[in-house]
C-alpha cells in the first residue's frame, strides 16, 4: 500500500481529481490524502465518496488546530506562502494520526503515466526520497532558488523521516517567503532541502533519474517521444509528469508557461499536454465551479493581458491537436494596445 497526499482548493479540484484518477490507473493499492483548503473541495468529495474509496479528506481547520504556531504565521504571509508553509505540516500531521509507515506529498497537477512502485523501492536503502529540479542548461541561473522541487517527496516514518519534518516545519513556519532572500539563502519552502544530505547523510535519495519530476524547467535535457499510448523520455516510459503553470484560459486557449522555462516543445509534448488537457477537462465539465485562478501567477479574464505576460499558450484545434503560439516578439505591440485601452 502506498500512501500519498496532496492539498488544494476549488481552483485545482479538476487536476485533483485527475491525478486521483492516474493514481488508481496505475497503482495497485494506495490511498490518497486530501488536505481540502476550502468548504467547496470538501463538500465536493463528501457528496461524491463512493467515487473515490481510496480518498481520506482533511480540513485546513484540522490541520490548523494540531498546529497553533501554523495557524498563527497566517497573519504574516501571503496566501501562497502560507500553502507552501503547509509542505512540512501535513505530511507530519498524517503521520502522527495514522501512524502510516510512509508518506509522500506531492502537488495537485502530477499526472502519474506509470506505475510509481519503482520510486518507493528506494525506501529500502533511504529515509527521504526528494526530486530535483534537473535544470535545463537555458535555466542555469534559476538554481540558486533550489536543487529541488517540493513537488514529490516520501518520508519514512522513522527517525530520520520525522527528525526532518520536524526542522522543516519549525523553518517554513520562521519564514517561507515567496522571493529570494539573498542574505540567508532562503526561497519558499524548497531552498530548505538543499542541505538535507549533508545533515541527514546517506539517508537521502535523489529521484535523479529521466522519467520521474519531469516538468517544464527540465523538459530540454530529454528526448521526449510517443509510441501508441505511452510517453517516453529517452527511450524509457515516463512514470510521472508535473504539469507547472499550465493554466486553462477558456475551452480553447490555455496557457504554459514555455516562454518562461524556454521550452522546446516537440510533437510528443503537445501531445501529452493535450491528453492531460483532455483529462481535467473531462472532470470540470462536471463541475458547479466558477472557473480557475491562481493563487501565485498572473491572472486575467482578458485574453490581450494574458497574452501579454505568458507570451507563449496553446489553441486546441477541432478538440484534437495543440498549435503551439509564441507572441514574445508582439509584446511591445500588446503593450502599446493594454495602455490604450487602460
């Protein structure tokens, strides 16, 4: 049995669901952790359980009532960094009450394409299983933000798995800002892990391979392929893709956040951005929700506006293909019309 959680609110309820739904596609057994950050979330998934029987549902309130000195850091941070404070707090919290052997947190817009079973072998030999980010040579300079991305991570329930915990927890709490702080090497919740080896040694795992954490920062460094219904990434299946700052504009636009990691997208990519397309719009059309925003990135009912900042988004095509547009070169143009219209 693996055990997974995640947290999110009404805004990433369809990749929730999707990424439930590629958990039971393929795992045998699991159980997935859901830290709801709102009323709509919960009541969703009460009013649905018989269609998740491998769901266990967690209130902020909850989590926030074990943990005071969490609750009271509310007050000094944005809404994102308060989520990113959570990133220690619930994984120690499911620990504590379940007395699970294992946990692994991970963010809502993971889409498991392979049986994740290889990733918790590692718990054999290590404590702590992280990712990094596998930088692409274009995005050199954005490694001083972190080695690792807190998007997957398993702890064992051992001393070493809550020793960490504990201290990664007490330093989101201290502080777990949203912008680079030059003069303590901080960065959010994820700069923290940086020193994980040399404080816990030969406890930890880096998920180093080619087929796990990829995402749009690493996408360059692989030869991503598709052959039938699978995906690969130089030559070997892809066990999970983390679709960052992929946001859905309207039935048909969708925006990716190429230009900003300079991505190189090949067929395959489109491909596997569409399938994943195709999948949370398969969950949202069910559901009674205003629409999406993001807590942290730029966001904007007007079509011009979004154009402007991403620079780079999807049109799908007859519901069938991806064109891929890049207008950085229209940027000033855009500019020109905003202030016009403004």
């Amino acid at each position: 049995m693996f055990h997974f959680a995640t947290y999110f609110d009404k805004n990433y309820l369809g990749r929730g669901i999707t990424l439930y739904d590629s958990l039971r596609t393929t795992c045998k057994q699991f159980n997935l952790y859901v830290l709801c950050l709102d009323t709509y979330t919960f009541d969703y998934f009460t009013k649905n359980k018989t269609n998740f029987p491998c769901l266990t549902l967690l209130t902020l309130q909850e989590i926030e009532e074990s943990d005071k000195q969490l609750m009271n850091c509310k007050s000094n941070r944005s809404k994102i960094e308060y989520y990113f404070s959570l990133s220690p707090c619930l994984p120690l919290h499911i620990l504590k009450k379940y007395n699970l052997s294992h946990i692994c947190t991970l963010d809502a817009d993971i889409l498991f394409l392979e049986d994740p079973a290889t990733l918790f072998h590692h718990l054999n030999n290590y404590s702590i299983i992280i990712t990094p980010h596998k930088f692409s040579k274009e995005l050199e300079a954005n490694k001083k933000f972190g080695t690792y991305n807190v998007s997957f991570q398993i702890f064992k329930n051992d001393v070493t798995g809550l020793n960490c915990l504990k201290l990664w927890r007490e330093q989101c709490i201290d502080w777990c800002g949203d912008s680079f702080d030059d003069v303590n090497q901080r960065f959010a919740d994820q700069k923290y892990l940086d020193n994980w080896h040399s404080l816990y040694p030969g406890k930890i795992k880096d998920l180093d391979d080619e087929i796990s954490g990829l995402a749009p920062w690493n996408l360059n460094n692989f030869m991503i392929t598709k052959q039938k219904e699978f995906y690969f990434s130089n030559g070997k299946r892809i066990i999970f893709f983390h679709f960052h700052h992929y946001k859905f504009f309207n039935s048909f636009t969708a925006f990716n956040g190429f230009h900003a990691y300079k991505v190189k997208a090949n067929a395959a990519i489109k491909s596997l951005y569409l399938f994943y397309w195709d999948k949370i719009s398969e969950k949202t059309k069910f559901l009674n929700s205003s629409g999406e925003s993001s807590a942290r990135y730029y966001s904007s009912n007007n079509l011009l506006s979004n154009i402007y900042y991403e620079k780079t988004f999807f049109i799908k095509l007859f519901g069938k293909k991806l064109l891929l547009f890049n207008f950085n070169w229209l940027s000033s143009i855009l500019n020109k019309i905003l202030r016009k219209n403004a």
